[in-house]
C-alpha cells in the first residue's frame, strides 16, 4: 500500500511552499518541503543603491517583518559607517520592534495556527462563531500597529527609520495614550495565554540545535552575540559558522546546518536560550502553558509566540515610561564618522535571527549585501521534523496525516518570499 | 454573484512581500463590515478554503518568471474584473530593480554555479502580461484608498485614484516642504493617493505610486540639480520603484529617434 501526501501551496503561511511525502509498504520514501516562491535577487540589487536607501529597499523583501528588516539593515550600515545611534533611537526602535513582533504574533496564533484547532479552513468563520475571539485579535493587531505607525509612520513599510536615527518623533501624547492602551490590552493578553492553554498541541518532540541572539542586559531582539542551545557562542560578525548555507534543487531558499544535521531559529530558540529574562508575567504565563526550558515539541513554537506577546506587552510599557520621564527630543540623525566599509547587523524578528551585511564603497554606495533569513535557517530541521513525525502518525488517514504536516509547517511561522533571495556565497 | 447576492473576490499573489494583502487583513481592524458585503473564496495566506468561481480579482506582485504567466492568464480568463494591488502588481515596483543589472550576473551573484536550478526573468507589471481593468498603487497600498475602491467597485464606479502630485495632499497636511528642510523629494511628479504619508513622516517621496499622467519631468530634474543631486543620484531616485517605467521610456524614446 502507497500514500503521497502533496500539498500544493500550503495556505496560511506567508509566500509558496509545498509538501512532499511519499509512504511506500509503510515506509517513508519521500519527505521534502519544497520552497517555490520566486526568486527575488534583493542582494544582487542593493549593489549599486545608496545606503540610505538599503533599509527602504529591503524592507520590501518582507510585508510581516518590515520593521525588522529595517532595523537591521541600519545596524549594518551604522557598523560599516561607524554611526553610534543615540540613547532615545534605540528606544523607540525597541518600541516599534516590539509593534512587528506582537503585530506577527498575534497574526499567527489567531489568524494562521488557530483556525487549525477549531476545525476551520480560516479565520472568516470564526468571525460568526467565535466574533470573541476574532475581535480580541483584531483589537490587539490594531494597537501593535498603532505603536509601529507612532514611531516610525506605519509598520508596512516603516518610513521615519533613517541611518543614525529618526526623521519624525511621536509626541508625549501619543505615546501616553499607547501606555494606556497597553495596559489595557492585558486583559486580552490573559485571554490569548488562556486560549492557548487550552488548546490540543500534538504530542512530538525532536532536539535539535536551538540558535538565538542573546544580550547580558535584556531578552535580545535587537544586536547581541550568536547563542546556540548545544554551547556555541559567537560574536555576530562570525555568523557564517552557524549558518552555513547550502543549495538543493528543491527550494529556491537556502538551507542551513551547523553542528547537528539540522538547527532552529524563532521563538522557541529564544524561549530556549533566554527564557530567563522575560518579564515577570511573561514567566507566569509559560508556567500556564506549561512550558519548561528547554521546549523541544515544534508544535509549541507558537506557544512561547504567546509568551513573547505577554513580554513584549510589559517591555513596551516600561520603553514608553523610559522615553516619557527622558523627554522626546528631536534630534538629526548621527552623521557617518567614516565613507566605506563593512558591517554586520543582526535583529531577533518574529522568526528567528536574521542578518544584514553589508559591504559599503567610499561614494556611499553598496557593493555587496548578504541576507541571512530566519526562515532558510528552519526548512532543514522542518524536513528533519517531518522525517521524524511521519513514522509516528502513519496509522492515520491521509487526510488526518495531511493536516498535521500542514500543522507543523505553520508552526514555523515561515516566512517563504522572505526565504528566497538568499544569500551570495562569497565575500565581494 | 453567490447565492447570498455578495461577490465573489479572490487574492492572488506573485512577486511580492505580501505586505499589501497584509494590509488587506489590517483594513478589517476598522472596516470589519467589509466582510459582510463580500465573499472571500481565495486567500492562500489567510485561509484554506478556496474557490475558483470569483467575479473580481485582486493581484499581488509582479511577474518574475515565464512559468508564471498562465497562472496569470488563467486568472484573467476567470475573473470579470482584474485588479493590480500595489507597486509590485500596478509598475513592477523594487523587483524591476534587478533590471539595472545584467540578469545573467545578477543569478549567479546569489546562486552561484547553481544559478541554472531557478527560473526567473526581467521583472514585470502584470499588465505586460495580461489586460488589468484598475490598480490600486503604493507600497504598500494604502488601506483607506483600498476600502474606497472596493466600495466604488461595488457600486460599479471606477475606482478614485487621484491624478495629480503628493504636493497637493502633502500642503493639505500643512507640512512644511521638504525642499525647504534641506532635503529632496519626488512629490510633484508622484501621483497622490497617500495623503503624503513620508514627507509627513520626514521622509521623501520615492514615487512608489508611480507618476502622474502628465510630469514635469525635466522641471523635476532642473529642481533636484539645483538641490545638489548628482545626475547619479537623480537617476538613483527615479529607479527606486519604476526602474520599468524609466526604462520603457528610454526604449520609447529611442524607438521614435529623440
């Protein structure tokens, strides 16, 4: 007896990727993930655009993590420039990172993961037989957004972001009226802890390399040292020997492997590695959800997703109570102290670590760019995942196999038109 | 039509971030009733379930490859109304940037030797490939010009996309010009829509909605030089988003013997 799973385009996740399997004599014969997105060549164009564009242009190469992209193509730039951005930029760039992370999260616990526990192709009909639940999202996205869109213009595609800091300010107004409407989002942040709780997550587990950023003064989403959960630890300059990346004919993304066959970025990598300076609510509700370092059930990445919406929540409080009692100054962008060089910039986005790096020339234009994106680092050990899980639910109907095959590559949260204008091999 | 007299809309994506179908999701926030005049039957990035019986069809993205182009034309063939959704869709938007570059270098600069495993060409709108009945520009696409154009869709009215430059929508705003402020900008040749969202936000217009019907072009070029920008750097603003438009002008130009 035979069985092919093939699922053409698997909806609910960002861009095009297909799932291959094929069970012969209940034997797996066949397990691929396909990536079939376009190939997008952001690299190959930056070369040649000013680096004041950079952050404009790459941007563009993701509508979820925009602001994350942003962000670190300025860190780039600013370390080839030898630009230190003052104290209030990193402020409101951690306030308007923490809108795209709870903006992403809340988009894929509610809208992608979800309708997968309540038996619906969608969130659309969860809007009649759940409105609850589906306002609460709607609610929360709209005030992620509204962070975003108060610091740098909105958060697809962010625009007052600039080399060396801000071209717009939001006024103490503003930012006192987010305050209180964060604070009163926690009753929607319980909420989301709770409907995560009560959810079935599928029973797997799977070790594998866990790899994060990490910071001695704060859970890292922005710069930081390359952590790794086996006991690797590098300055981000050296990411190269984690990433490793490597071509197959399948996927027009690269794959990644470093110590193991296979390793993993994302929330649950950070979960894993920094669990240990979230905010205080943000350690109760992974009590709630039962989630003890270190987590190696895929399935769960969306539930330390939960736990970061509950720190991003609080941090975001205590960021606008730093920039309120320090006063909002508008200030000129710091000027580049030298023209040329190279510079690395890494951020924690929604997915996992991603890099920046740039190569500067003396007229202020790029000569070479590498991306290193979250969700290339992930499709080795999403394979290594399916190659483990397969085994385990071959009992099953196709279609109950399907499912759970589409479960655990929505529980990557992958973000496949990110994946495909991967990197240059070589240094220019 | 479906039975409940709602139409049928589907969204379909190619060449793109997805951040305008994201800003689709986001126009829900506050304008939850469009729901309810409308039947989504495809959305691969928010839902399962999909028809293939839809009256209007909203696409995202630009064409990057040949394979692409009967996914396209099996759309047109279905759907009585096309329309382009954003840049990326409306003028080929950042991805024709790779045009600046021969297409064979730009392939092996990041596949390397294995730059032959995947298929991809010149960046194009979608009107290169198929007839496109509206666009709704930007990028991303401005969510309270999307609602606008649903409703006039549904209302069988052409959907209002202004026709003159952000300067107007920008002076609207009382912001002060960004000429004055020691910077530069391409608002009086961008078409407006926007409510001149970046020099709102400090920043300058990169005419990612593309241009009016009738720039002044070299009146826009005369003011940037006079605001120090080198003819590299001129050119540098004009490509950001409509490297295919400059391009087909020039090919144009040079057809006609000017």
């Amino acid at each position: 007896m035979s069985t092919r799973i093939d699922v053409h385009h698997v909806t609910r996740v960002e861009g095009h990727g297909n799932i291959v399997v094929g069970i012969a004599n209940g034997k797996l014969e066949e397990c691929r993930f396909d990536v079939v997105e376009t190939p997008r060549f952001f690299e190959a164009m930056l070369r040649g655009r000013p680096y004041q564009e950079a952050s404009h242009i790459t941007s563009r190469i993701c509508g979820i993590c925009a602001t994350g992209h942003a962000t670190t193509s300025l860190r780039a730039c600013e370390k080839a420039l030898g630009i230190l951005p003052s104290d209030q930029t990193v402020l409101l760039r951690k306030l308007s990172f923490h809108g795209e992370i709870l903006d992403s999260h809340v988009l894929h616990v509610y809208m992608l993961v979800a309708p997968d526990f309540l038996g619906v192709g969608s969130v659309i009909p969860l809007a009649s037989s759940h409105p609850e639940v589906v306002l609460r999202a709607l609610r929360m996205k709209k005030l992620a957004g509204d962070l975003c869109a108060a610091v740098s213009g909105r958060h697809t595609h962010p625009i007052a972001m600039t080399v060396g800091g801000f071209t717009h300010f939001p006024k103490p107004g503003e930012l006192e009226s987010l305050r209180k409407r964060l604070e009163d989002c926690r009753a929607d942040v319980d909420a989301t802890i709770e409907l995560c709780a009560s959810l079935p997550w599928p029973q797997f587990e799977r070790d594998t390399e866990y790899v994060s950023l990490t910071r001695p003064d704060e859970y890292a989403f922005i710069d930081g040292e390359i952590v790794t959960s086996d006991g690797t630890r590098l300055p981000i300059e050296d990411y190269r020997q984690v990433t490793n990346e490597y071509l197959v004919q399948h996927s027009s993304a690269k794959f990644t492997r470093h110590q193991r066959e296979s390793l993993m970025v994302g929330a649950l990598a950070r979960f894993n590695n920094n669990h240990a300076q979230l905010h205080p609510r943000a350690k109760a509700a992974a009590v709630a959800l039962g989630l003890t370092p270190k987590v190696t059930n895929t399935f769960l990445n969306t539930a330390a997703q939960a736990v970061e919406i509950v720190h991003c929540v609080e941090d975001a409080i205590q960021v606008i109570d730093q920039l309120l009692e320090r006063g909002i100054t508008p200030e000129e962008p710091v000027p580049p102290t030298k023209m040329g060089g190279e510079g690395v910039g890494a951020c924690e986005v929604p997915r996992g670590i991603l890099i920046h790096h740039y190569w500067i020339g003396e007229d202020g234009k790029l000569t070479g760019a590498n991306c290193i994106i979250p969700t290339n680092q992930n499709i080795a050990n999403l394979e290594g995942d399916m190659r483990t899980l397969v085994p385990q639910i071959l009992h099953k109907p196709a279609e109950k196999i399907r499912l759970d095959l589409e479960m655990l590559v929505r529980a990557y949260d992958p973000c496949i038109s990110c994946s495909v204008h991967v990197a240059k091999l070589e240094r220019p | 039509m479906s039975q409940n007299q709602k139409p049928k809309i589907a969204f379909f994506d190619f060449t793109s971030c997805e951040g305008c179908q994201l800003t689709v999701v986001d126009s829900l926030q506050t304008h939850p009733e469009l729901l309810q005049v409308v039947e989504i039957v495809q959305f691969r990035e928010a839902m399962t379930e999909r028809g293939e019986d839809y009256l209007v069809a909203f696409i995202e993205g630009s064409c990057t490859r040949e394979s692409d182009e009967a996914r396209l034309k099996a759309i047109r063939q279905q759907a009585a109304v096309v329309v382009a959704l954003g840049t990326c869709a409306h003028l080929g938007g950042v991805n024709s940037l790779k045009a600046l570059h021969p297409l064979d270098e730009v392939r092996r600069y990041v596949y390397a030797d294995r730059a032959d495993w995947y298929e991809t060409y010149d960046a194009r709108p979608i009107e290169a490939v198929i007839p496109v009945d509206f666009a709704i520009p930007g990028c991303p696409i401005d969510r309270n010009e999307f609602v606008a154009c649903v409703k006039a869709l549904l209302l069988g009215k052409k959907p209002p996309i202004p026709d003159y430059p952000v300067c107007v929508e920008c002076k609207l705003k009382e912001n002060t010009c960004l000429f004055t402020r020691g910077k530069v900008c391409l608002g009086p040749v961008t078409r407006a829509g926007c409510d001149a969202i970046c020099p709102t936000y400090g920043q300058s217009c990169e005419a990612c909605r593309g241009f009016i019907t009738n720039p002044n072009d070299s009146s826009m070029r005369d003011v940037l030089a006079q605001h120090g920008l080198s003819v590299d750097q001129v050119t540098s603003m004009y490509t950001m988003f409509t490297t295919y438009q400059v391009r087909e002008k020039l090919m144009q130009a040079e057809a006609s013997g000017r």
